[in-house]
C-alpha cells in the first residue's frame, strides 16, 4: 500500500475512533434515536473512504480461480 493510500486509511480511522467513542455496554444504555445517530454518522465517514479509496473494487473484479 503506498503512503498516499495508507494516510487516507489512518485519516478515516482515526476520523472513525473519534465519533462518539464510547465502550459497548455505554452505547446499548442509549436511546435507540441516539445509537442510530451515532451509526449513522460513523456510516458517513467509512462510506467517505470507501468512495475515495477505488483499490478495494479492483479486488473484487478480477477472476476466480479455484484449485
């Protein structure tokens, strides 16, 4: 992976760890309205990096090989 792709990842990582970060048992205390709210915007960021980094969808076309 080169540095510019691998920045990206760390960038959306990090942008990712920072929404909200609470532990499991904190976030199940919530409101369903507020556990939505905070998926929601942790969706929005990793669907920011998937539409910016196009390496993973070359993956998936090439073909199959089976041995």
């Amino acid at each position: 992976m080169n540095n510019k792709k691998s920045l990206k990842l760390n960038q959306a990582s990090e942008k990712f760890s920072q929404l909200n970060y609470i532990n499991r048992r904190d976030f199940m205390k919530l409101s369903i309205v507020e556990r939505r709210r905070i998926l929601e915007e942790q969706a929005e960021a990793m669907l920011e990096h998937y539409q910016q980094d196009q390496e993973w969808q070359e993956l998936q076309t090439g073909d199959i090989i089976e041995y």
